[in-house]
C-alpha cells in the first residue's frame, strides 16, 4: 500500500508550521539571500578558523556589489513606450505589440524582460511566451513588435508594465517603468448570429416598419411646405403650381420592433470564471446582432436601461470590456423585465447555477416574447433539436467550452424556430 493514500501525508509536506518565523526566512528566497549569507559565512571562517576566507569574502562581496549595481545603473539609462495596434480588438484577435526603447547609455544593455499583464503576453501558436530583449544598443532608439491574442476582456494593463532585469548574476533584479501611449481595449467576443426572432407575425417588421407619424418612408399622408433637404422627387406640382410655393407630399415613419436585453448581475460568482465570460459574450452578441437588424434595443446589467444606437455602440461596448461584477452578498436573482406594449421582446441572461432564478411561466405575456438564456459548463450537445418544453417554455441552455459559438449559434437557432412555430417569424 502507498503511502500517500494516505490525504495527510502530502499536504504536510506543504503545511506551514512555523508561520511567525516567514519574516526570518523570506529574505532567503531571494539569490541575494543566498550571497549575504555566503558572506557572513566566510567572515565567521576567516575570523575564527583561516585568514584564507577573506578571499572569498572579497569575491563574494564583488559579485554581491556588482550584481546589485549594474541592473540598477542599466535601468537608469532606459526610457520605453508599449503601444498596441490596433488600441480596440475582440477577444482572441491578434494585434501587434510595439515596445520601443531608448538607450542613452553609451554601452549596451543585456537581459531585458518585460513584465505585464499575461493576457497581453506574446503568443507562439498557442502557448503564452515571455518578451525577453537580449541587447539593446548604447545611444539608441529601438522597436521590438510581436504578435498578442488577449484571451480575456478588459482595459490594459491593468498593472504598470515595465522592463526589469537581472544582468550580469542574477542575484538582483531592478525595473523601469514603460508609458503606455493609449490602452488596449479588448471587447468581448461577437458571435455572429443569422436569425432574429420576432413575435408580430409580419417579415417587414423585423427589419422595422412604418407608422402614421411624418417622416420619409411608407406611404404618403399628406402634404407640407418645402423644407431645405426635401428631395424634389417629393414635391407636389400640383399644389405647388396651385400655391405658387413649393410644397410636399409627408410620408410616414419607420416603426421599428423593440428588445430589452438584461444581464443578470447576481448571477456571477468568483469560482466560475468561464460561465461568466460566456454570459458577458452572449449579452453582448445579442445586444449586437439586434442592433445590426435595426432594432430598438435597450440594455442594463445593474444600471437603468440603456437606449443602444450605432453611434453609442463603440463606447457601449469600452464599457462592457471594462466592467466588473462585484462579488459580495447574494442577491435576489434578476427577473424578467416588464414588456411595454411597444415592446416585442424581452430576454435575460444568466448562468444555471445561480439558484432561484425567475420563472417566465409566471408572465403573462405571450411565451414567444419572454425567455431566459442560461449559460452552464456542461458539455455541448449539437445533434439533438431543441424542445419548447412545458415545464420551462422559455428557458434555454448554452455550453461554455472549445464548442460555445456553435452552442450559441444552434440556441439561437432553435429559439428562432421555436418562435416560428408559435406563430412568429425569423427574419434573416
């Protein structure tokens, strides 16, 4: 029988027994430990057992000084930029990195690393690398690029990069900090949907169609005064010739569906990383692709709701990369949003985890016009078709995992045609 069937044995190899003596020890996890110690070492054995050890307290002492110094002295001569292009990406997007470095050491500098964020790290196929600069001439100016894929959203750096090192012994390492020229924005990543679901029964709306208020679409309703802008193909001879003053015809205004899309807040948690980027990715998907079909969206995460056009998109979605949930006491779970009677759709999104979320049975809207989408870590299953289920009628799943765009695009699908055959539509 092994020993280390028995649970605790092994953790006692790794039991801090003597917590109050780590401000004694810590220092000797550091090589400069080690060298202060060598010293005193050879000190005490040129004192008390031969003069011959003061030798190698002098090249100790040498290498302690000299190792201590020049990474100091180095760094001082340093000056560097971090710079990345372009400054907005998605996750997973490849963008170029740019360091540049300026010298103004007559000598070269060797050794350098750059210490940052691991997210914008340099990649080599798959694997994360570290960004070593092996010389940088004396009284120059130099460019090093490479290639980063940030896997996680975010604003960066989140902490202060900087170029640290360690030349000639390794025994002391010394930093200089780099100016960022603009942070790196990196959103979530879009998932690109084909369908839209819709409950009016009619294709046109899905795109947006027309009410009986002035503007330049549909059909004619009247007639005005010329107004500079108004295309000639709308004036009305007739009457203009009738009035000798230009005149109009007035036509209606686009109507345009509406969607309320919310992210459950409450729904995140520290030990689940990956269930609550995906839910960040799935609200943000959605909330694009429906302003892509010209949709009235409207969005909130635990702030009031917000009217989303294309000209707030961009710092729509700088927001979102840089939000962060809070994770304190448990909150009530959010719920489906009321539905206006201008409003088609409403949807929640949160995780399968999260206990007690809301019912939609308990509305009293039509089924297709309310759902929740519900992210957990199981694992994808793309062969069998959904089921508009009885007991959660509008209750869908999402997988995280190497399969979640595909897990999106196949819900969504199924949703559309869910809607489709409760007598609403799909507009492509």
């Amino acid at each position: 029988m092994s020993i280390f069937k028995f649970g605790w044995l092994p953790s006692a190899f790794h039991h801090d027994f003597c917590p109050w003596a780590n401000a004694y020890v810590y220092w000797l996890k550091r090589p400069i430990g080690w060298v202060v110690l060598a010293f005193a070492s050879s000190l005490l054995l040129g004192i008390y057992v031969s003069p011959q050890a003061f030798t190698a307290s002098g090249a100790i002492a040498a290498v302690g000084i000299i190792g201590s110094f020049w990474p100091w002295i180095s760094t001082l001569g340093l000056k560097g930029e971090l710079a990345w292009s372009p400054s907005r990406c998605e996750q997973f997007d490849t963008i170029e990195s740019t360091l540049t470095v300026t010298n103004r050491w007559p000598w070269p500098v060797w050794g350098m690393v750059l210490e940052s964020d691991d997210a914008i790290s340099g990649t080599c196929g798959d694997q994360k690398v570290r960004v070593s600069l092996s010389r940088i001439p004396g009284l120059s100016k130099s460019q090093f690029r490479w290639n980063c894929s940030p896997a996680f959203r975010g604003i960066y750096p989140k902490n202060s990069p900087r170029l640290s090192t360690a030349f000639p012994f390794g025994i002391w390492s010394c930093n200089q900090p780099l100016q960022v020229a603009e942070s790196l924005v990196v959103w979530p990543r879009l998932t690109r949907l084909v369908d839209v679901p819709s409950n009016a029964g009619n294709q046109v709306l899905g795109i947006g169609g027309t009410r009986d208020r002035s503007g330049d679409d549909g059909d004619w309703i009247g007639v005005r005064a010329y107004r500079p802008g108004d295309s000639l193909r709308q004036v009305h001879w007739a009457q203009t010739a009738r009035r000798d003053n230009l005149v109009v015809f007035e036509r209606q205004s686009r109507s345009q569906q509406s969607v309320r899309i919310q992210l459950d807040s409450s729904a995140f948690a520290e030990d689940t990383p990956c269930i609550n980027d995906a839910m960040v990715r799935v609200y943000a998907s959605i909330a694009n692709h429906f302003l892509s079909h010209a949709w009235n969206t409207m969005v909130a995460i635990d702030a009031p709701w917000t009217s989303l056009h294309a000209c707030n998109r961009t710092a729509w979605l700088d927001q979102l990369a840089g939000w962060e949930p809070v994770h304190g006491p448990k909150t009530a779970p959010a719920t489906l949003p009321p539905i206006p009677k201008n409003q088609s759709l409403s949807i929640l999104i949160t995780s399968a985890r999260h206990s007690n979320h809301s019912d939609p049975r308990s509305s009293q809207e039509s089924m297709p016009s309310r759902f929740v989408l519900s992210v957990n870590d199981a694992p994808a299953n793309l062969s069998t078709s959904g089921d508009w289920s009885n007991d959660h009628p509008n209750v869908w799943t999402i997988s995280t995992g190497d399969n979640f765009e595909e897990s999106l695009r196949h819900v969504w699908r199924e949703i559309c045609q869910a809607n489709l055959a409760h007598g609403a539509t799909c507009v492509s």
